[in-house]
C-alpha cells in the first residue's frame, strides 16, 4: 500500500486506483455517468472530470458549418441527432449580423474562437459557397469535406438539403462505429 499525506489526511493511493478504476469498468459497461456516481455514491461531475483528465483525444468528433442556410433549424436538428458538438450554421442575415454588432478586435477574436473549435474537430463538413469551402481547407489542420452550394458572393438564404447532409454524415459515422468496435 502506497500512502501520501495532504495537510492532516492520510490518502491511500491503492484505494483511490481501485476506486478509478471501478468508475471506468462501469463505464466501459455501458452505464452512464449518472449512474456510476449513483452506484458508487459520487457526484458526476468527478466522473466527468476524471473522463476528461484521461482522455487521450476525442476522437470521431464531427463539425458542421453552413451558411447562408434558410433551413438552419432543421439543420441544427440533424446535427443534434447525430452527436456533433461543433456547428456554425448561419443564415445570411445571421452572418451579417456577427460583423455588423461587434468592433473589429471582437470579430477577429470571435473567429479565431470558431477556428480553433473546429480545429478539434477529426472531421469538419462544409456547406458554403467556393470561397468560404476553400477558406475552411486552408485554415483548418483536419480532414475537411467541402459541398459548394452555391458560387461566391452568395446573397441570399439557400435551402441545404438534409438528406445530402446525411448522405456525407453517414459513412463517417459508420466508420466511426467500426472502428470503436476494435
């Protein structure tokens, strides 16, 4: 047994392994984090923060980015149903507005926010025109699947179909799931 004292406790190193342990076969079985705490008597919190203190990289994370979409909704929707974390789907008012409410030091800061988000992202789809699609492939260090709808300066909303959508999420997704099976 391995002790370590912290001011007036005596900390039992073994126990806490065991314990860390028990938490990830439990999870590792299917149980949510809910469960875990309630199970061991713990807040899922700590549960969640151990989960992120371990993790090697967030791996099959998925970024969508659209505009100038008229359907953002439905698309926001699709992306919920899918698990993607990171969306940045604009109408064209939408965008419009994130340049004209803030000052210049705020937008570029805002856009290198959104740069990096995606940038952790494993996989990022692009649904803009040309110029934005070639943007996102040159700024981004990850795997970007650009579809053009429509050509630069697009002006107006355009209705991007969910099922195209899908049709690109689908496979990333199917080889996401073959590879956890590993």
């Amino acid at each position: 047994m391995e002790f370590v004292r912290v001011g007036d406790k005596l900390v039992n190193l073994h126990k806490v392994d065991r314990m860390v342990r028990q938490i990830f076969a439990l999870r590792s079985e299917g149980l949510s984090q809910q469960e875990v705490a309630d199970r061991l008597r713990l807040d899922r919190t700590f549960i969640s923060r151990l989960e992120t203190l371990g993790s090697v990289r967030r791996g099959g994370r998925i970024g969508l980015i659209a505009f100038p979409v008229s359907n953002k909704a439905e698309l926001e929707e699709l992306a919920a149903r899918y698990g993607i974390e990171s969306t940045l789907i604009l109408s064209n008012r939408e965008r419009w507005q994130m340049v004209e409410k803030v000052n210049g030091l705020d937008f570029l800061n805002k856009t290198f926010a959104i740069i990096e988000e995606m940038r952790q992202c494993d996989t990022v789809l692009v649904f803009c025109s040309t110029k934005w699609n070639r943007l996102a492939v040159a700024l981004l260090d990850n795997d970007v699947i650009t579809v053009e709808i429509g050509k630069s300066p697009m002006t107006e909303d355009v209705y991007v179909n969910p099922q195209t959508v899908e049709s690109v999420l689908q496979p990333l997704v199917a080889a996401e799931a073959g590879e956890g099976k590993r």
